[in-house]
C-alpha cells in the first residue's frame, strides 16, 4: 500500500535512537510499528496505516513482543481480535506469572 510517505512525515520524538538519513522504512517495519503505537499520535497513525496498510500492522502487531495496555486494548479493538491472541500479551502474562510466584 506504501504511499510517497517518508520518515520526515512522522513525529521527530521517534527516532532520537537512530540514524535518520539510513532508516528504511521497509527494513525496519517491525521497529517502525512499534514506535508508532507506542509514542506516536494521531498524524503518525495515519501515516503508519498510509505507508504500510491494517494488514501488515496487523501481522507486525500480533507478533510483537511488548505491548502497554492501552496499545493493548486500542489494537485489538481496531483489528477485532481478542487480546490473547497477541504475543505482547501473552508474554506479560508469562512475566506477570513468574515474578509473582
């Protein structure tokens, strides 16, 4: 689905950790997403869904290893699947479970 959407068309805050004149985009789809739900806003959303589509979010997303709870919530609520079906979810509740015994 990839529109003519650069890095630049993101917010700033996102890459403090990496080189921008080499990020790919298509490269680092998986690091990208991640950023984007995690400390994106609304324009960088729209972006994201612009350059790479729900399908591919969603193949990133289901597979990603830490979500927060409210990227939690939002994700699954936008793609309509429930939340253990998500690999961030099931590895907090590994975590949750092994420091609380």
């Amino acid at each position: 689905m990839q529109q003519k959407i650069t890095i630049n068309a993101f917010s700033q805050h996102l890459f403090w950790d990496v080189d921008k004149t080499t990020f790919d985009l298509n490269f680092y789809k998986e690091q990208m997403i991640s950023k984007v739900l995690k400390y994106g806003n609304w324009n960088d959303w729209v972006n994201l869904k612009a350059f790479y589509g729900l399908n591919t979010i969603k193949e990133v997303t289901l597979n990603l290893r830490s979500l927060d709870a409210i990227t939690l919530s939002y994700v699954s609520t936008i793609f309509n699947i429930d939340k253990s079906e998500f690999r961030g979810y099931k590895h907090r509740q590994l975590v949750q479970n092994s420091s609380n015994s």
